[in-house]
C-alpha cells in the first residue's frame, strides 16, 4: 500500500522554490561545495542530529574526533560521534532502495550503543514523554513486512524524491523498526535518498536547521500520527530543505580554489580525453593562464595524464 499522505498547495509551492534553488546551486558551482565546507558541514551535521538525542559534545570536540585526536568525554558520547562519523564517511557505499544497506548503516552507527544493531526489532516499544506515551509502535512482528513496504513503494512509486524521502523519514519514525537509533538512522536516510538526484545533500547540513526547531519536528511527527497522514511532516521537511539550500546559497560568496574545481570536472570528464579550451567552456569565469595552472598543478599531482604539445595538448583523469 502506498503510504497516506496529500499533495497541498504549500507541498507544491515548496517544490517549485526548491527547484529553483537546486538550479542556483548548480549554476553556481555549488552542488559539491568546496573540500572546507564540506568538511564544517559534515561535523555541523554529527553534531546536530547527536545533540537532537541529548549528546554533549561541542562542534570543537568532534572536530578533534574527526581528526582523530583525544578528547576527554563521557564514553558514550564519544562512541556516538565515531560511529557517525563512520557511517556518514560511508554513505556512498550504502544504497537507499535497500534494506540490507539500512541494517548495514544501523549497525555501523549504533555499534557498541544498542542491542542488537543492524537487526530489526521483535519486540514491542513505545515512545513515553514525561508520564504519557507520545506514540505506540507497529508490533514487533510486523515490522519486518512494514519496512518491505515501505522500501518497495521508495523504490517503485513514480512520486518526486523531494515527497518520497520525507514520507519515507515520518514512516520510518512511525514504523520505529529498531529498539533506539531511529531518529538519526531516519534523518540519515533521507539525505541518502535526496543524494541520489541531488548530490549537495551529501554536505548540506539540515540537521542543524531541525535541532533548530526540534520541538517543532517532534510536534509534526506527532501531528502526523494523528491525522493518520505524513502530510503535515512533508510540509515541515519541505521547508527544512528550503531554508538549507538558501542557507547554502547566501554563504557562498567563495572563489573555488584549483582543487574544487578539478574535482568538479572530474565528475563531468570522466575518463573522456579534453582540452584546455573544455576545461574553459565549464569554467567561463577564470581565465586562460588560470586554466593552465590548474591543469599543471592536476598533472603533477598525477590526477591528470597529459598528452600532445601545444594547441593538441588533451588530458584525461587516471
């Protein structure tokens, strides 16, 4: 069955500013930020989506771990952001459509935190806030058959992937298919899904935006629940996606420095032979002597073959 939800006008409105937004981002060079920003991003991230499951540890701190340098912590703090770190320097390893590949992703991330990581849950749980239960999970043995489900219709529903990796997100917050991890594995997965298309996601820090209105993330997921449809929760994340990818786009006021822009023509290239004047036509902001000086410095760090003299110099990626 598909999952129950409702398409409204602020859902299209959304998509349409997205999309204008990822067109920006890819005319401004932006859909692989700089090595830098990736590297601030990534560990703004860790740190949100810990500090939504009450980890203490500072951005300063988990840079250190993220260096591999000692930081003095509770144990289990600092477990978590290895962990994280682990799986989200893995994440083009892992396939979306795949639960296999979500077991894999559980267990590197909750190694060492939970029982049973990477398995599914047989029992039956609850989440209680305060003396009240906020919300009653599926029963144990009907989670494996609801997370087939839930993979088949990500995997065969022609709906956008925008709309498909947020119901997938408030269904798998629903279904809660592990004993604990299932908020950051659910946040996980849908920068894995939106990754696919679009591969800014990757280094885009959305977590931080939901730490920002956590209260209000919880407060969708529970409205969901009960309207019995993850519409209210698309709205939410729709926004989130928005306010991350303007974020991204207000900030960059950066000059792309020689390596940014090798790797972004690497992914264009390919193992395709190209001249000086391709690598210009892509980059029509830099000059010719910068050109040069960037296929010079790729050569000599042996990302680029070269062949030919003069105007039949051509190049391709080893």
């Amino acid at each position: 069955m598909k999952p129950p939800y409702a398409i409204t006008e602020k859902i299209l409105q959304l998509i349409v500013a997205i999309s204008e937004k990822i067109g920006a981002i890819n005319a401004a060079y932006l859909y692989k930020p700089p090595t830098e920003l990736r590297k601030k991003n990534r560990i703004k991230t860790i740190k949100s989506s810990l500090e939504i499951e009450g980890n203490t540890l500072t951005e300063d701190q988990i840079t250190a771990l993220f260096d591999n340098k000692k930081v003095i912590a509770p144990k289990k703090d600092i477990l978590e952001v290895q962990n994280a770190i682990s799986v989200y320097n893995k994440l083009n390893d892992f396939n979306p459509y795949e639960l296999k590949s979500l077991l894999k992703a559980h267990s590197i991330l909750m190694k060492d935190l939970a029982t049973n990581p990477g398995k599914l849950r047989s029992t039956n749980v609850g989440i209680v806030k305060g003396s009240k239960i906020e919300h009653l999970a599926p029963i144990g043995a009907n989670v494996k058959g609801l997370m087939k489900d839930l993979f088949n219709y990500l995997k065969k529903d022609n709906e956008l992937i925008l709309i498909k990796s947020c119901v997938f997100h408030y269904e798998f917050e629903f279904i809660h298919p592990f004993v604990d991890g299932n908020g950051r594995m659910g946040r996980l997965w849908q920068t894995l899904i939106l990754m696919q298309q679009y591969p800014v996601f990757e280094f885009l820090p959305m977590e931080r935006l939901i730490k920002l209105r956590q209260n209000e993330y919880y407060g969708k997921l529970s409205e969901a629940d009960k309207k019995g449809a993850s519409t209210p929760f698309i709205e939410f994340m729709l926004e989130i996606v928005f306010e991350a990818l303007d974020e991204l786009l207000k900030s960059q006021n950066h000059t792309l420095h020689v390596e940014d822009r090798i790797g972004l023509f690497k992914e264009k290239a390919g193992k395709n032979n190209f001249t000086r004047k391709d690598y210009l036509n892509y980059f029509k902001n830099i000059s010719a002597p910068t050109a040069s000086r960037d296929l010079k410095w790729a050569v000599n760090q042996k990302i680029l073959k070269k062949k030919g003299k003069q105007r039949l110099t051509e190049y391709v990626f080893t």
